[in-house]
C-alpha cells in the first residue's frame, strides 16, 4: 500500500477562502498531500479586505495540533497568521513537544489589501520561539523588513536580512521578491549559498492569498520527500502558474487558481 503523504497548517480562517487554512487545504490537495489544520483565528474578510479577526485561545490551538498528531500526525507542517505572542509560544512548544520537524514558517503579518493579522508585540516571539524551529522561512519584503528591523532597499539589503534571519536559527530563508519592481525574484539562502529563483512578473490584481499558497506548496513538497532547495523550487513553479491561470471572483484582489492542473475557466 501507497504512504500517503500528510501535512499541517497552523494558521488563520479567511471566510473568502484565497488565503489562510482554505488556500493550504487546497494547495494540498492539489500537490497529492492529505492535509489536517489547526486554526489560530478566524477572520472575516474578502477579496477586499479585512473587517475582523477573531484570535483563538491558545489553549484550542493547542488541543487541535494534538489531535490531529496523536492520531494522523504530519510529514511536513507550514504555519501562517498567528495573531499573538502566546499563540505562538505555543504553537512553538507543540511543535519541539510533539518532534515535528520539516516546518515551514510563513510569518504573515499584512493582509494584500493591507490589513494587520498580527499583534505587533508578537514579531520578537515569531523570532525567538518560532523561526529557530524552520526549516525554511518564507517572509516577503515588507515582512523581512519587521523581522530584521532593516529597510530592503537593494539587492544588499536583501542578502544580508537573509543572513540575519538564517542567524535567528531558520535552516534556510526564501525572501520574496513580488512586492519589487521588475521580474518576480526569490531569494534563497540556506546559511551558505545564495540562490534566485526567477520567474516574470504577471500583470494581474489576483494575488491573494499567494504567500500562503507558496508556503502550503513547500511543505507539500517537504511532506513528499523533496529536498528544502527543490522543494522550493517546484514550490515557485506552481504559484506562478496559479497566478497566471488565475480567475476574478469579488472586486478586489482574486485569489490564485489553486487547482490550475485539473481545471479552468
């Protein structure tokens, strides 16, 4: 019999379903991966923004990432919005509790409509409980900047964040690179080596939900054995074409097309 591969994401609800657990749940299920959630808050928001959010009790979060572990358990782990400080801490416990490992971290701060997602005395936690668990940390520009207290204004400025943010314990980091001008430019680094992973730049509104679409990708990937490196890689591939098969659906930004392999409009 087949193993079938499983993964976990920790993460916020987005009732418009293009980001947060929906857009994980569907990335895996798209990549052949089974996967279980944990939710850290629910939000009520759309594709044009966020009108509530609603954390969790850290103590809910915590009795879903033992339930579905001591019964399913998980290959690989992504974690997305968590919106305090506590949360986080125990999502961090649960995670060296229960030997999890193959983690990615997605530090998701802001909305694409602009929207917070995270109390701002919770970045020091994301930094010190959370990213020296990573096997790969997944921040964008704006989110690299909170992390490291730097402002990415060149290619410099990029490289050397991503060394601060490997110095924080990550095993690796893949800085972002959709909020620069010019083609779509990813930058990994895995504590020695520098690496691009290029794609074009894609003229479209449809862009929501894509960092956590990228991350749940990676650790689907990560779940079916793929090396970090190459998981992100095949990661990179598949959320540029979701973005490029994307559809409209509401009047802000779309979400990507997250089943693009199977069928379209």
């Amino acid at each position: 019999m087949k193993l079938i591969r499983k993964a976990l994401t920790i993460a916020g609800s987005d009732s418009g379903a293009g980001a947060g657990i929906q857009a994980d749940l569907k990335t895996f299920a798209a990549l052949g991966v089974y996967g279980t959630s944990a939710i850290t808050a629910i939000t009520a928001q759309n594709t044009v923004g966020v009108t509530q959010v609603l954390a969790l009790n850290p103590k809910l979060v915590a009795a879903q990432i033992d339930a579905v572990i001591d019964d399913i358990g998980a290959h690989a782990l992504k974690t997305g919005m968590l919106a305090s400080a506590s949360i986080i801490e125990i999502v961090a416990r649960k995670i060296r509790e229960h030997r999890l490992n193959k983690l990615v971290v997605d530090p998701v701060m802001v909305a694409t409509s602009g929207d917070l997602l995270i109390k701002r005395n919770a970045v020091a936690a994301l930094r010190s409980r959370l990213i020296p668990l990573a096997a790969v940390v997944t921040p964008n520009i704006p989110e690299a900047e909170q992390l490291t207290g730097m402002e990415l204004r060149t290619f410099a400025d990029i490289t050397e964040s991503a060394r601060r943010i490997v110095r924080m314990g990550a095993k690796s980091v893949v800085i972002k690179g959709g909020h620069r001008k010019g083609p779509a430019v990813d930058l990994f680094y895995d504590g020695k080596t520098f690496s691009a992973l290029v794609a074009p730049r894609i003229r479209t509104k449809n862009t929501h939900g894509t960092g956590c679409t990228f991350s749940a990708a990676i650790a689907a990937y990560l779940a079916k054995g793929e090396s970090v490196e190459r998981a992100v890689a095949l990661a990179k591939q598949y959320i540029t074409a979701a973005i490029r098969k994307s559809f409209t659906i509401g009047a802000g930004h779309s979400p990507v097309h997250h089943f693009h392999r199977f069928w379209k409009y």
